[in-house]
C-alpha cells in the first residue's frame, strides 16, 4: 500500500516569507538606518560618519524650539480631536435614519477626505487670501464693511485657520466610521429605553456608548495619530509661521532635515517622535480596553 503524502506544515510560510521579507526590508532598513545616522554627525557642512554617542540626543533637551513644536502639535491635537469626534457622532445620528437623497448627501460630505491634505491646504490658503479670498469677502457683507482679515498670517487668527481646515477635510472621517457603529446598535434596546422612559442622554449612555466605543476607540486613536504627525495643512498654510508659531513637531522635523539639513540630528528627532507615539498608544489601547 503506497505511503500517503503529508502536506509540509511550513509551506504556508514559506507561501508568505517573500511578502514578509519585503515588507521587513522596508520598514526595519529604513528605521535601522536612521538609528545609525542618529548618533553620527552629518549635516551639510560635516559629513563626520564616526560613532558620535549620544550628541543629537542630549541637543532634544535642550532645544527650546523643539519642545514649542511639540506643544504646537498638542494644542492642535487637543482642540480638533474632540471637535471631529463630535461633529462626527453628531452628522451620523442625523443620517442615521432614511432620508430622501441619503447616499448622494453622504457620498459628497465624505469628498473632503480623498483630496490630498497639500492639495486642501492650498485651496484654503486661497479662500483665506486677504484680497481675492472669497472668506473675508463673505465676512464683510455681513458686516457691513470691507475685512481684511490676515488668516494665514495673524498670531489670532493663525489657529483657528489650521484647526478649521482640518476639521473640515477630517470630520467626515469620523463620520463614517461612527455612522457604521451606530448602525450596528441594536435598535430594540434603545426603543425599550425610550419606552421605559429614559432620556436620550441616559439611553446613549448606558446603551449605544458602550456598544460603539471598541469602534469608536479606534477611530480615536487613529486620527490623534495623524493629528500628532500633521504637516501638509500647515505647509501650505502658513509653513509653520508666522515666525515658528505653527511649527508642529512634523514641520520642525523636516525643516532640520530638509531646509538645515541637519541629517543626523533630524534622525534623533524621528526616534524621540518614535518614542513618544510608542507611549502613547500603549497608555492609550490599556485605557480603552483595546489590549486584552
């Protein structure tokens, strides 16, 4: 009687390892390589390769103008995140239920977030224009007067620009994902609630939060992480001014790097990011109950 074949357990490995290797290939090389460059002294006048210890390291610490771009990157994070998130819940209970045109009006508020964020901060640093803008034109009629407002530019109202453009082109990400939880809620908790006599806070609270938080976590976290690298809105906007006013951690990052080129000490500044989101999502999946 011949001898059956056994499969070999490890061909499905094998079947992966190209599409493993090659995505180690250019995550890990990468991220080594800048660890290398990291405590080495290259820059555009010094090309000095020798081990150079701890040098850009011991610099973050005292580089005042690094840890005013991190605190320009929490305010951002702190104002628009919980706006978006709101705005959001609010826009998918409102399309929660049928609508005439429902789809149409769906697909043309999640428009914003296919267009490239350079491409979105362009366009708005042309609508906040102080001439032909058509914002500060608007702004006059309802005041009665020309507005010469300098959005892009003025120390007030730089802020309210940036954290304005970016809750326009990412609330409706928001949207989507909690308009998809909510509909996953089952609706006859909530109407046993109502009949009960519970109040519309009370019956959120107690029923749809906890059904949509594993979801709603996510999208949290997921947007406070694009939040913490944001750079292309601010580029184009006001490329970190006026001054270093606007400078998030991204900006500062890449005008070391790129406009400096201040290579290795660029490269210190990308572990210390490293460092910090580490952090930060490990304190954030233990607080939302991500981790099990």
């Amino acid at each position: 009687m011949p001898a059956i074949a056994h499969p070999d357990r490890n061909f499905k490995y094998w079947l992966i390892s190209p599409a493993i290797f090659l995505l180690l290939l250019i995550g890990l090389f990468p991220l080594i390589f800048s660890l290398v460059v990291s405590f080495m002294r290259i820059s555009m006048l010094e090309t000095d390769r020798s081990f150079a210890g701890p040098v850009n390291f011991v610099q973050l610490f005292h580089d005042a103008r690094l840890w005013q771009s991190l605190a320009h990157t929490a305010l951002i994070i702190v104002i628009a995140l919980p706006v978006e998130l709101l705005l959001g819940l609010a826009m998918a209970y409102l399309f929660l239920d049928t609508m005439p045109g429902r789809q149409i009006l769906i697909s043309l508020l999640v428009l914003p977030t296919i267009i490239s964020p350079i491409v979105a901060g362009a366009t708005w640093r042309l609508l906040f224009d102080n001439r032909y803008g058509p914002i500060n034109q608007i702004l006059g009629w309802f005041a009665g007067h020309p507005v010469a407002a300098l959005w892009t530019v003025n120390p007030r109202l730089v802020y309210p620009a940036i954290i304005f453009c970016e809750i326009w082109q990412w609330t409706p990400f928001m949207f989507l994902i909690l308009l998809a939880a909510l509909s996953n809620v089952d609706r006859s908790l909530t109407e046993a609630a109502e009949i009960d006599g519970a109040r519309f806070w009370r019956s959120f609270r107690y029923i749809v939060l906890p059904a949509i938080w594993p979801v709603m976590s996510i999208a949290i976290l997921i947007r406070g992480l694009d939040l913490f690298r944001i750079f292309d809105i601010i580029w184009a906007l006001t490329a970190g001014g006026p001054g270093t006013m606007t400078e998030t951690i991204s900006v500062y990052a890449y005008v070391q790097g790129f406009q400096q080129f201040e290579t290795s000490y660029m490269a210190a500044i990308a572990f210390l990011v490293i460092a910090l989101l580490t952090v930060i999502v490990t304190f954030a999946v233990r607080r939302m109950g991500l981790a099990k």
